[in-house]
C-alpha cells in the first residue's frame, strides 16, 4: 500500500497543493531577506497542507535563499529524502562537532552518496582538543551552565556562521512537536530570529515516520537497534531505559532538552531551556 503522507487535522488526508495568501515582497530591501510574511494568515492556510506540499511552498517562496539542516540522526533519512525529492540542489548543513558516533559519520557518509545531497559541513573555529585544553571537558562537569557553553562552541556558533554565509533567507528543519516541551509551541512556518523556520513534519507521529521510511526503504540511524530513540555526541547520548519517561531524557545527562540550534536567537532566547521553562 503506498504511503499518503498524514496532515495535521487528518492524519488519511491525500497531499494537495497550496497557493497561500499572506506573501508579499518587499522591494524596498534587499533581496532575498526582503521578502516579508504574514505568519498568521500562512499558517493558517498551510494549517491542512501535507509536508510536501509545506516543502513546495517553501520551495517556491525563498527561492535560492533555502536551506535545509540535518544531524545525520535516528530519523534524519525522512527529511532529506523529502526535501531532496523536490528541491535535489538544496544546501544541506551539517554541523559537525568533531565528538559524533563513528557509526554516525559512516551513516552519514552512505545517505549522502545514495540521496546525492549538496552537503554543507561546519565545524566550530575551536578543534575538540583546543577547546578540551580551554575549557576542560564541558560535558564531565554535569552542569547546565557547562553544556550550554559546550553546545554555544560546537554547535550554535557554527550554524548561525553557516546560515550566514549560504544567505539563508528560510530554513528547513525536521523539528516534531513529540520531541521537547519547547516544540510543541511552534508553528509549521515562523522567525527564528531574521530568519524563517520551515518545518514540514511538525505534526508527525513516531508511527508517520515509520512508515515513511519503509516506504521509501530508508534507514534508521545504526543506533536505533541499539535502543536509541534520539542521538548526538557519543559523550551524552545513551539508549533508553525502561525508566525514561521521555526521549530526551538520554540526552544531556537529562539536564536540558535543546542544544540551542533551534530555539530563537535572542539574548534571552539564544541559550538553551533549563527545568524552569518547561
């Protein structure tokens, strides 16, 4: 039986295309950031849209200035083969910490030769060993303060540097609301500071994802036989036990749910959410 990707409302819902309202361009700025949304109205007619047609609009409406992300994680193989499947050229970021899994690099390697994915590799300006020599090891001090600043080194300044420097207008990320507490407020089309955040798979179930990948005959993450249901740095990530109550409970240490990667770039808004903001 083929795949019929699930919408928001509905989860049997066929794809269908969408011509939103709400774009107007802005010739007074430069192009491409001059491009100005009205988020209510687009998320209000993207509200019923599949997640290809969610990757068409976006498609259509940034243009070159594009970019799609990816952590080369458990269920990563569903964006990138989503989002190349209409846009084959996209940039594709990958953050590189340099503390990644071998088996994530050998992953990594094989999707991107079988998806011919345009990748993009940053690393932070700071080797591990540099920084190890600075700072000590960031994730041994079992401390928020500790991993916000190793995740500020490794893995924000990097993106935001990236982002930068590919003119990236718009993003798409494959962010789900099940993942963290802080995803479960966003909406499929947003700013992340003068960007905007595009996230086609938002509402999905573990179960969408599933038989996204059996339809396409896509792999999990070589970790996912190993009992991990999200992975990172191999310093902290580890399967899940019968006493995690979520996923992101085995990253972190348990201390935090985001890196920082995804959440708005303010100086509020630009470290990482501790207990007290969930």
């Amino acid at each position: 039986m083929p795949f019929t990707e699930p919408s928001p409302q509905n989860p049997t819902a066929t794809n269908r295309s969408t011509a939103p309202r709400g774009v107007q361009a802005d010739h007074h700025g430069p192009e491409p950031k001059a491009l100005s949304l009205d988020l209510a109205t687009i998320n209000q007619e993207l509200a019923d849209a599949s997640a290809s047609a969610l990757v068409d609009w976006a498609a259509q409406t940034f243009g070159n200035s594009l970019v799609l992300s990816t952590s080369f994680g458990i269920q990563s193989a569903v964006m990138l083969h989503l989002v190349t499947q209409h846009i084959p050229e996209i940039p594709v970021i990958w953050v590189d910490t340099g503390y990644l899994p071998d088996q994530t690099y050998l992953f990594a390697d094989a999707l991107t030769k079988r998806l011919h994915l345009n990748l993009q590799v940053y690393q932070s300006p700071l080797s591990p060993a540099r920084m190890e020599a600075l700072y000590g090891k960031l994730w041994e001090f079992n401390d928020l303060e500790a991993f916000n600043q190793y995740d500020q080194i490794r893995k924000v300044e990097p993106m935001q540097r990236a982002l930068q420097e590919l003119k990236a207008t718009a993003w798409l990320a494959g962010l789900r609301r099940k993942q963290t507490s802080y995803r479960q407020s966003l909406r499929r089309v947003d700013l992340q500071g003068d960007r905007f955040k595009v996230l086609p798979i938002l509402p999905w179930s573990a179960k969408d994802i599933y038989e996204y990948l059996q339809a396409h005959d896509l792999p999990y993450h070589p970790f996912f036989d190993l009992g991990y249901t999200t992975v990172g740095d191999w310093h902290s990530s580890r399967p899940m036990t019968g006493e995690d109550h979520r996923d992101r409970n085995t990253r972190f240490q348990g201390l935090k749910e985001e890196c920082g990667l995804h959440l708005p770039q303010t100086p509020e808004e630009s470290q990482s959410l501790d207990s007290s903001l969930l």
